[in-house]
C-alpha cells in the first residue's frame, strides 16, 4: 500500500520535509496554457472541512516540464503528475510528453469547466499515446460509480482515482457567497462516507488499484478505505492543518489494523466488500 498526498494539497518544493513522509508526490494538475485561477476568495473554511476554488491556477505544461519537473526528481521520491485539460487532445499532448512518472488524469475538477469528451473518451485518447501507467481521477457526482469505472477501465485506465471534491457552497454573515465563483469542492472529514461509498461500488466491478481520498483524518480512516477496497490511500484536506499527518497516519494505521484483528493493514483489504456480498446473498 501506497501513501501519497492528493492533488493540490502539498507544494512538495516548499515543504520537502513534509512530501519526503509520502511514498509517492502527486503533483498539481497540470494545464497546457498557463492559469492563475479563480479570483479570490478562492478558499473558505467551513463547519466540517474546507471550500475551494483555486481553479487550477499553474505555470502551464512547458514550464512545468521544464522547471517543476526537473525540481521534483531531485527529491528522489516517485512522480505522478496530474494532467488537466478542457478537451482530449490538450490531455493527450500532455501525456505524450510526460516520461518516467505515472499519470492522474484529472477528469472531474468542480471548479472549472469540464471538457466536452467523457473520462472514457479523454482516457481512450491518452492511452493511445503514452505507455506510463494511467489513472482517472473520477468525480463522486456520479449515481453509478461502477459504471463509471468500468468505462475508464475499459478505455485503458490502469488504475483510478477516487473521489475528487464535492461542489458545495458556504454563506457569510450577510448571506452572501464566501468564495468569488460562488461554487467551490467541498473537501474534508464530512467527504468520507461519499469516499468510501465510492470505493465500495468500484472494487465490486474491478480489480484496478484505487487510490482513495475523502476526509481520511486518521489511521482509522485509511484502514476503513483499504476495507471498502482501496489499494493506495491520499491525504488532502488534513495536510492544511498537520504536516506531521502522513507520519503520524502510517503510524495509526498500523495500531487500527492491529486493533482490528489484523497482521498487516492490507490484510483489512476488501473485508467490506466482502460483508456486502454476504450480506446480499
């Protein structure tokens, strides 16, 4: 089992001590034009997690090919790098580009406007031009996850990535919007039943890995992941508030596992997946 920061959450050039506690650094999804973003405030606390609406601000693919990219193998760890787009062929011309470094294609942002293809499409297109390993990052804004994974998987996916944020909205004191676009990704602790949800229904119709995220806050959130069916785990949100948190959820996963009954956390693996199908017998 993988642990890896979710896309967005961690500047690893910045905060190498922080991005060297991962066993892989997946990067901020990469536009082929440069992008700085939506207009602030792009980014509001809430109740139970967190608003944003940052829109893919990056430098642009020849910059961070030839820039960030080189930067990030100095840290000696494993890349994946986020590819964006707003139609097929901008994914593909990345992907075409990109070596030595597995690929999540980002096919669900809420904050900007998706391309016109479906994932099937924008992953069918990639595949056809790349042989590093692909994974689609998918959107919970789906009623049949299953259907939805078997279309990338299908399409040439060799893993997927789930969930990306929800779109939510927060309110200030005189009722008005707290972020400039209005509509932000909600992410957070309240995000993990959707998560986990959505590992469930995928690990029913495939054996792709998964990489899971959504509210994963503690050892005890990453093992009930790995129980739905997730084969690698990501932290977001919590890397805003602890940057000991990859450390110290390593730790904790390995207790819960322990606590549970289990040698090793990926002994957990699938064991609700299981239940269900017992259960439905």
């Amino acid at each position: 089992m993988l642990l890896v920061n979710a896309s967005g959450c961690l500047d690893a050039l910045t905060a190498p001590e922080v991005a060297t506690q991962f066993d892989a650094f997946v990067t901020k999804t990469v536009t082929p034009e440069p992008r700085a973003g939506n207009p602030p405030v792009r980014i509001a606390e809430t109740d139970f997690g967190m608003l944003n609406a940052i829109g893919l601000a990056n430098p642009g693919r020849d910059a961070f090919l030839s820039e960030t990219l080189p930067k990030l193998r100095t840290l000696g760890l494993p890349l994946w790098v986020s590819v964006g787009g707003f139609a097929a062929h901008e994914y593909a011309e990345t992907c075409a580009r990109l070596e030595d470094v597995t690929i999540e294609l980002n096919l669900s942002c809420p904050n900007v406007d998706e391309a016109p293809e479906s994932a099937a499409e924008i992953v069918r297109a990639c595949r056809e031009v790349t042989d590093n390993p692909l994974y689609a990052k998918v959107s919970p804004h789906t009623w049949d996850m299953g259907e939805t994974v078997r279309a990338v998987e299908e399409a040439g996916a060799d893993g997927v990535s789930m969930v990306n944020t929800l779109r939510g909205v927060a309110l200030d004191a005189r009722l008005r919007t707290t972020l400039a676009r209005g509509v932000g990704g909600y992410s957070g602790p309240a995000l993990k039943p959707v998560a986990l949800a959505s590992v469930l229904a995928a690990r029913r119709v495939t054996a792709l890995p998964i990489v899971a995220m959504g509210g994963v806050q503690s050892g005890r959130d990453a093992l009930e992941l790995i129980a739905c069916g997730a084969t690698h785990v990501a932290l977001g949100t919590v890397l805003f508030a602890d940057v000991d948190a990859p450390s110290r959820v390593r730790d904790e996963l390995v207790e819960e596992a322990h606590r549970a009954g289990f040698e090793r956390p990926e002994d957990a693996f699938a064991v609700a997946v299981d239940s269900v199908a017992k259960s439905a017998n």
